[in-house]
C-alpha cells in the first residue's frame, strides 16, 4: 500500500487537517460552557447552510438514521408516502418508510435516470395526493441530481410535505430550504460537511413540525419535539457526539467563509473538470453530461474492463480510493466523488491514476489528454 | 477560564491522547480493507470486554440509542416489561419503553437506594412474570452498582430476557455477559470506554436474538438482525462513525493491554480513594460507601452550600469539571466521576480542587487531610 492516500469517494470526503485538529483536542463535557458555544454556533451555522430560519436539528447517527427521524415524525402507520426512487438511496428509503408501516407508492426511475417534478404531478394526481413526499437530490450512486425547486414547488401545491435527503448534496449543490419551500432536509456529517460520519441533520420547517405533531408512530431517540426543545436551550437531549460536532463547527465556519456561493460553483467546476477529463480518454459518462451533476461523476467501466479491477488497482498500486457500482451496476461503472474539501488538483490526480490503472488493465483509451482538458473545464 | 482543564465527570470522560491521534488520521472509506481491519479488531475486543462470545452490535448512536434499539427489537406493543429504577436512568428507560408501548411495570426504589435482585424475583411472581426486564448496573445519577450477576440469576430462572444498562459500568467493574447469563448489554464509547461520545452498542446473546424475531415492532436503523448480517461480513449496514470507531479500537486495545481484571481492580481503588479523601474532610457521602461502588462517587453538599456554587468555582477558577445532581438532588450533591482514563492523582487533584473551592465558600470542612488519606486508600 502505498505511503500517501487519496480517498476521492462520494462519502466519507475528506475531512481538512484544522476540522481533524479540533476533534483532536483534550474531551469536554457537553453541558459546559465551553462545548455550549461550540454547540449554538454549530447549530446557527447549520441553518446558514441550508438557507433556513427554521431549526435544524441534529443527531448523533448516520445519515440514515436521520433520515428515519423524518419517517417516524410524519408517516403515521397505513398512510400513504410517495417516494421518488432512481438509484440505491432512493430503494433505502422505501425499505424505511415499509419498516414503518407506509404504504409506499413509488415514482421509479432507471438507475441514471433523472427524476421530473412533472412526474410526482402526475403521480400525486393520480392517486389522490399523499401527506408526505420523499425525493433524493443527489443520488450517490449514480450521480443524478434532481431539480429539488421544482419537486418541492409541486409538492406544496399539492399539500405534500416534501421530505429530501440532501445527504450527499448539502453544502454542494443549491438547496434554498425556505425560498424554496421544502419541508424538510435530512443530510449527514461526512460528504460536503467535511466531518467524520456520525452527525445526521434534520432540517424542519414549522408546517412539517405541525405535521409531524399529528401522527402517532411510537418515537424516543428520534423524536423532533423533544429535540427541538433542547436545542432551544443549547442543550441535546441524549449526550451528542462532541468531538464530531466541535470539528463540524470548524468545517462549517470554512464552509461559510468560502461562501456557499463560491463552493457552488467550485463543485460545478469540479465536476465540469472531471467530465471533460472522462471524455478525454475517450470513456463515457453514466452520470449526466450537465452542470448540476456536481457531487459524484458515475464513469461507464470501458469494455471488457470489470470497474472493481480498476479500483483495486487505483487502491493498492496507487493509494487512490474511489467507489464502484452498486446493486446492478457492480463492476459496470466506477464512481469519482467531488463533494467537499476538493480542489482541481484532486481532479487531476484522480484522472492521472485512472488512466495509468486503465493503461495497466490494456484498456482502449486516449493518453496524455485527460489533465489539460479537466483544467481547461474547470477555468472556463 | 484557567489554561489546564481536568474533567472529572462521569462522561463524557477523558480520552486518551493516543485515542485523540488516531481520530486525527486522515479519514479512509468505511468498506475499504484499510478501516475493515480496525473494524474487525474493534468488534472482537468489544466480545472480549464485554465476556461474551455472542455479537456485540455497535450503533452509530449515544447510549440511549443503543438502548432504544433493545426495546424496539424485544418490546412489543402492550407487552410487559419490567423496570428497575432508582435514578436518572432507570427513568429513561421507562419513558422510552411506554413511548414504544410496553406496559412497564415499575420496581421502583428512591434515588440512592441499591436494588436488590430477591425484590425482582417478588415482583416477577406478584405480577405472573414478564418476558422482559431492564436493570441499570452503574447508575450514574446517584453512583449506586447493582449486583447483575444476582438480576441474571432471578431473570434467567424466570424465562425474563434481561437487558443491563452498562453504560457507564462497562469495563470499569465487572460484567460477565456469558458467564453470568445476562442477555443484552447496552453500553456507549464515552465512559470507562475512553472514547468520545458517538458510539452505542449492545451485547446481544443468541436467546435475545431469538426473543427479538419474534417480536413485532417497526424497527429499521436498530434493527439487531440487520447489524448482526452486516457485521457477520464486518460491515455496518450504514455508514459507520469511520473516526469512532478507529479511536474505540485504540482505546479498547489499552483496556485489554492492562487487563479487565487490573482495570476492574484500579477503579475500585479510585473509588476507596475518592471516598476516603471526601470523609477526611468532614462531608457525607451520598453513593454508598463500598468497593462495588467504583464509577462514580457522590457526595452530599455540605450544610448551606449549594453544589452548583461549588462547580461553578471549580471550573471557572480552577479548570476542573465535576457533576452535579439531576432531578430533585439539583444543588444538594455533586459527583466526580473515575471512569476510565483516571489515576490516583486524578484523584488527588479533584480533592484538592474541591478542598479549596468549598474554603471559599466557607464550608466548614477539615483541611489538610484528604490527600494523604486518599493515597493511603488507594495503596491499601
């Protein structure tokens, strides 16, 4: 194994030396003063980032975890959820949401392809609406992200509370929480948070606190009320992950600094680098050739080329970490995550060891192209 | 605020410099070979602490968390459950058991009171039995240990699945899950286990397996069978706390590298030595005064003195955070916790931080005495 590593997967991202160097500091209790001020500013700068006035509320868990405090706060045992599915997050959520008792309608999309507000229309017409809707932004495993504007403009006219996960996306992509009118974001630590996992996010706007108010489904540890009330007291109400929401409050505040503004439009270069690169060495895209496509880039596997050999290689020879396919997609297309603390060094590293594994493997593929052309994308 | 800082509560604890480095590696991907080998090695030293051979199931959770998966895969609506309470914990659990629907019958005892298995085994008869039981082994609201090998004995005589609540008990005094026929252990990182807080988990025995398939309640991201698959293939069926867990691994290394029995050894003389600095001075103690009481020590504020007052100087003069009561005991005791990464002069450093902060106050106390008194405790 090589001395010096890249990890270039859509999650966990890499996490900056200063967010890792404030965890590393001596443990505090969570009551005390001093991790208070860690805590509120943490907790005002989650809002910052996900453009809302409303609270966000934060647990110790996985994403997922995150994810089911929006299921058991607003799907009541029998009653209909819509969930917008294209890929493996999309397929979890339904499994989630069944555990629980919904009965799921789903709006299903091919793995790759691009949901369309348009659809969940149609959908929600057809079936007489439904109390919640969930929608992916950004589907990691195929790179798809989806027009969350227009979901969540269809699900209010509709009555719907719109729940998304912006898991990979938060911080990313735009996501305009109360200009948009999404209910709620549900989003986790270590994608473009640039933290360790271990901290999931549930953004909650009052209508889905109300909502959520009105249905009985038996909760304790994911409960947003009780959540809520701490947190209005700068307080938890089960002991939070310190070290993980100290170093959070570190890549939030560099995050900010930045300006979502100019991270926007980095990841969408980073994205444009990394396509234009792909293509350069005469590969195909599986994720979509578009702008918004700025958090993972799905690569079709070149023929008679299993993507988990590459990896393998990408991993051992060169220290280079990047993800394969899931579900169906194993072996068939490789995925390259962008999201968070990248800049287009890190684009063209990964392209130069792509094509130098790929070379190995005897791949049919152009040489000598890809890094000039990600620069010329990524300073367009 | 004074530079050195001393926590000495009962958790979060302090954590080891050697912990805090490896937290502060570079993150790597969770399914990559890399973190699989701190995550296998992680999950077999929790088996070896824990004295079990069965799975040990780690939860991207606090300790509640861990716990709430306990009653949503052994709790079935309407079905009785019964709580042995006396303090802050044993509240919990019965507040998170109704929420789930489980008719708890409480077996209740004032805070500082010990409970006594012979008082289980009346209650199971009185009430025709129950097919399960919660009891607290350290609660750390009142600084009380329970005798889990006597609660093992009456649960198993009585078919009744026992769940222990070792969350600030576990390897800092004795627990042998398998020896002593205990079927689920629930413990958290942040204890005696000297890492921060972040991570649950639960010691599950076959027979408890069995009892949760068939119990019907919704359950997703605590769902036992789910974890066990996962870590079966050492996975985790979401992504895990990557920086946790490596810290955890360390940490549980140093554990095993001192030995249980050492360990179990060295909190027993932390707790002989803490309260025999408390006695020379003058004050009462409010935990019981024996050996079995090794995690934390409590002590009754002396006469006029509220101990908010005194924790207040504590820390803001003198950088050392201790605990004070919860509930009704808000003010009337305050509890230094020696869980996990303590020495005698942590100790000795709290007494005399104590010593001079209740001078301040006008305490009437001896002074003088308590370090010396507490060093002869420790060495006897």
């Amino acid at each position: 194994m090589p001395a010096k590593r890249y990890l270039m997967t859509p999650g966990p991202t890499p996490v900056p030396p200063q967010v890792l160097a404030a965890m590393a500091e001596p443990m505090i209790h969570h009551r005390a003063a001093d991790f208070r001020k860690h805590y509120g500013e943490c907790l005002a700068r989650l809002k910052q980032v996900t453009c809302t006035e409303s609270d966000v509320l934060l647990f110790t868990a996985s994403g997922t975890g995150a994810f089911e405090s929006a299921v058991v706060n607003l799907c009541a045992p029998g009653e209909r959820v819509v969930a917008v599915t294209a890929g493996s997050f999309g397929d979890r959520w339904v499994k989630l949401a069944q555990a629980f008792g919904a009965d799921v309608v789903q709006l299903k999309y091919a793995w790759g392809e691009t949901p369309q507000a348009a659809d969940l229309e149609a959908k929600l017409k057809e079936i007489g609406g439904a109390p919640v809707a969930f929608v992916v932004q950004s589907e990691t495993s195929t790179g798809v992200v989806s027009d969350i504007e227009a979901f969540a403009k269809v699900a209010q006219a509709a009555g719907t509370t719109l729940v998304v996960d912006a898991v990979s996306s938060l911080a990313a992509v735009p996501l305009e929480m109360d200009a948009w009118g999404v209910d709620v974001v549900i989003s986790g630590s270590q994608k473009a948070l640039m933290t360790p996992p271990g901290l999931g996010l549930a953004a909650v706007s009052q209508r889905a606190f109300e909502h959520a108010s009105r249905v009985k489904q038996p909760r304790f540890y994911w409960d947003w009320e009780k959540t809520r009330a701490a947190q209005a007291k700068v307080d938890a109400p089960f002991t939070p992950a310190v070290s993980l929401v100290i170093g959070m409050n570190v890549a939030l505040g560099m995050i900010l600094e930045e300006g979502l503004e100019t991270a926007f439009d980095r990841h969408v270069r980073l994205g444009r680098a990394t396509r234009a690169g792909i293509k350069a060495m005469g590969l195909t895209l599986f994720s979509p050739d578009e702008d918004r496509s700025a958090v993972v880039t799905a690569v079709n596997s070149p023929a008679g080329i299993d993507s988990g050999d590459l990896n393998k290689i990408l991993k051992d020879k060169y220290g280079v970490t990047i993800a394969g396919g899931q579900g169906d997609l194993k072996g068939k297309i490789f995925r390259i995550g962008h999201i968070g603390w990248f800049d287009l060094f890190d684009i063209t590293t990964t392209l130069t060891a792509i094509e130098i594994a790929l070379a190995e493997l005897g791949a049919d593929i152009v040489r000598g192209t890809a890094v000039n052309a990600a620069v010329a994308a990524f300073q367009a």
